[in-house]
C-alpha cells in the first residue's frame, strides 16, 4: 500500500474580498474530469481497490490524497499529475454551475447544524476587515454566485502549479522509485508563477468584545477565543499542550472544576486553531440544564485564571505530555489518513518547508516546562478576549384558547351572486365575431383568437396539419 498526497499550498486566505468560497470551489472541481480522462474521477480508484479518497480545503492549503495499492501507483500518480498538468480545457460552465450548487448546499447543511453559524461570526469578529483569516473556508453565497469561468482558470493558472505543491509519498516504496515514477508523470508539467505569500498577521486583541447568538441548538454555550502566534511558533506546541491539560480527560483543570465538582456544565472542550500567518486558542464549555450562565463564566474565568498562576501538577504535565506523544507515534502506524505519514510529510514541508518538522515537534512537547506554559497563557491568555454565548431559541409558540369548531369540516352554506362583466359582440366586415368582457381592475388587454378548425378537419394521411 502507498499513500499518495498532493497539497497546494492556496487556502482560503489566498482570494480576495469578493470571492470568497473559491478555494474551496475548485477543489471540487478537481474531481470533475481532466482532458486524458473527462469522468468521475473515483471510478479508476475504485476499480483498483484504493481507500480513503478525498479532497480537502482549509485557510492556507488545498490537498488531495489516496491509498492505493503498490501495482496501482502509476495509476495514482497519472490521476494526479493529469489534473495539475491537463485540467482547464474540460472545465466549462456546465461544470462550474454543477458544483457551485454542490458547495451552496454544503454551505446550508452546515450552516444548519447546531452551533454551525459560530466560525462565521467568531471569523468576522476576531479579525478586522482585509484580514484573510476575516472569512470562512465555504465563502458566501453572493461570492459563489459571482464566481466566473475566469474565475478558474486564474485560479489554476496562478496556485496550481508544481511549483506551488508537494507530493508526498508514504508506504510501500523507496526514494529511488518514488523519484523515478514521480519524473514520469509530473516531470513535464511547467511551473507556475511564483504565488505572493501573505505576511503573518497575528492582530492580538486587547479588551474583551462580546456578542451573542441565538441559534437551535440544545444547550446554552460559551465560547472563549484569543488570537495567538502561529504555526511554526514557539508557542504552537504550547498551546496544544495547554488544550490538552485544560479539557484533554476527566483529570484537566476546566473539567474537574466546571462539570466534576461545580457540576456547571456537562462538557468542555479546547482546541489550538494551528494556521500560517496567525493562530487562535478555542474554549467551549456546555451548560448544564438548570444553572446559570453568569455562573458559569464566573467559575470559569477563575479556573482559568488559577491555572495561569499555578501552572499544571508535575505529574499532570508529565502525563499529558507523554499522551500527546503516543498519540502523534500512533497516527504514524498509519502511511495515510489526517495525522499519518504522508500527512505529517506534507504539512510540514508546506509550513516549514522541512519535511521532518512533525518529528522535531513531537519531540520538542517533552522539553516543554511549567514555566513556560504559565508564560505563553499569562501572554496570550489574559486579554484579548472574544466571548460568544450560543443560546436555544425561544420557543415562539404560544398558549391561545381556540374559537374554531374543529368537530366538522366548515362547508359554506350559501354562495354569493355572480357580477360578471357585461358580454358585447360585434361582427367586423369580413365576417369576424368580435367577443369583448371588460374589467377595469388592472390596466391589461388579454387578446385570444379561436378558429373552428382542429385535429378532426385534418385530411387523411395528414393527421396533425392543423
């Protein structure tokens, strides 16, 4: 088995305000056929028994990947390479159409989900105006609808050549093969321009800014947002050590003290938003039914706070270090898939341009001490604030006594006298009866010619002459 996996280093980071959604876009239209194959593109995949096929985008990369089995490499890899190199000659309206509403209605459903319109709003409020970072992956409706056949093919032309990707190859095959079979399939295929890269914008807050939402969803929550530094940073391992010690198990600090002991919400989460020119540090916590929200923020600014000051136990950090170590060992029994070996290559080359970060990374979690967690939080952590509280829906519905019998259906009884218009007819020289009703309700003339002839006067062998 050999996973195969393609990124372009363009994301939604890389369109302009007004075209938002086109990264996106064309990842989809990726799979629409290539000029040497103008067809389903999984079919071949599927015919040689290839798993987990898919295509992905996100802020700062598009990528592409399969698993195939070792025969059915050159198969992979003329797929990939026909796509990169032979694509815009089949891509026409038809097709830019199809998948617009593909990615319209991936948009609605999630949109839709529970708590689906927050990345929307927390994007736009924790970004000002310009920042690439100001609007989501899926774009807005207007964006996609304007989107043109233009559109694409500057598109292609400007972030889909091989000089803006990488392959990255996992599995059953050595360098001297994989150099060998890349050169046959990609080797032709010119270089692009040289994209521009946009600049880190990291746009620390100060303050605290505050909004909420009220959506359908079954529990109050409250979000906590900070931006912070970037992928690559010193502190990118921080901070996935901090989500990790402060909701990672039922032993963190925000779960022992919001949902064990207060019993103030039912569920905790955070998560590190790793991106290339800023990242962010997410907090949820759910409430639980029947307590106050007020409380809730309350007790859980103050846990925050005291893990700040304190910093994690000795043989917590230790723990949850060694946890997010095996976990990252364990993702590399896998040559594919989000987190395995061709995965890790790839995002490490695109983001530090050293394929063998992910190990430096994984590693470097061990070093990490309290100190320096209690200095990127009391830094990052302590200002800057923005706070979303989702909250259920009112119940519109209301209690009214009815008036209405609904014994039985109500059948009129009576009906009220016609008031036609006044018929006129006149009959014009050359024998044409002339019918008029008048109305003047709306200022329209309907006109309609009837003629006294059909199917039945059609002469036989002609039927239809009429």
């Amino acid at each position: 088995m050999v996973a195969v996996n393609v990124w372009y280093h363009v994301g939604s980071k890389d369109e302009l305000p007004g075209k938002t959604g086109f990264a996106h876009l064309f990842e989809h239209l990726m799979f629409n056929g290539t000029e040497n194959y103008n067809n389903e593109y999984f079919g071949p995949f599927q015919q040689v028994g290839a798993t987990n096929m898919n295509g992905t985008t996100n802020n700062d990369r598009t990528n592409y990947f399969e698993n195939v089995p070792t025969p059915a490499l050159d198969l992979a890899l003329w797929m990939e390479s026909d796509r990169m190199g032979h694509l815009l000659g089949v891509v026409n309206q038809e097709k830019l159409d199809e998948q617009r509403g593909v990615v319209q209605n991936e948009k609605r459903q999630g949109e839709n989900q529970p708590y689906g319109r927050v990345f929307i709003q927390a994007s736009k409020a924790t970004f000002p105006v310009g920042h690439p970072y100001s609007w989501t992956t899926i774009g807005s409706m207007e964006d996609l609808n304007a989107a043109t056949l233009e559109d694409v093919q500057l598109w292609f032309k400007t972030y889909y050549g091989p000089n803006n990707a990488v392959l990255s190859l996992a599995g059953d095959i050595n360098v001297d093969e994989a150099k060998k079979i890349v050169t046959k399939y990609f080797g032709d295929i010119p270089p692009g321009p040289s994209p521009i890269k946009k600049k880190k914008w990291i746009a620390k807050r100060s303050g605290e800014k505050r909004e909420i939402m009220y959506d359908r969803v079954p529990n109050a929550r409250i979000y906590k947002v900070w931006n912070t530094p970037e992928i690559g940073s010193p502190e990118h391992a921080h901070f996935e050590l901090l989500a990790s010690l402060l909701t990672g198990g039922k032993n963190s600090a925000l779960y022992q003290e919001l949902v064990y002991k207060r019993q103030l919400a039912t569920s905790v989460s955070a998560f590190y938003y790793d991106r290339e020119i800023a990242g962010q540090f997410w907090i949820a916590v759910d409430l639980a039914n029947g307590r106050s929200l007020d409380d809730l923020e309350d007790a859980m600014d103050k846990a925050l706070s005291d893990f700040i000051k304190k910093g994690p136990s000795a043989k917590r950090l230790k723990n949850t270090k060694t946890s997010i170590r095996a976990s990252s060992i364990k993702g590399l029994q896998r040559v594919g898939g989000f987190g395995g070996k061709s995965d890790l290559l790839a995002y490490s080359e695109v983001y530090s341009g050293n394929p063998g970060a992910y190990l430096e990374f994984i590693n470097g979690i061990m070093e990490i001490t309290n100190k320096e967690i209690k200095e990127t939080a009391n830094t990052w952590l302590t200002d800057g604030a923005y706070v979303l509280t989702v909250i259920p829906e009112e119940n519109r519905s209301y209690d009214s006594e009815s008036t209405a019998d609904r014994s039985k259906l109500p059948f009129p009884t009576e009906f009220p006298e016609l008031d036609l218009p006044e018929i006129q007819r006149a009959k014009l020289s050359n024998g044409l009866e002339v019918v008029l009703a008048e109305r003047h309700d709306v200022p329209m003339i309907n006109l309609s010619f009837q003629i006294k002839s059909g199917h039945a006067t059609d002469p036989l062998g002609k039927t239809r002459l009429s």
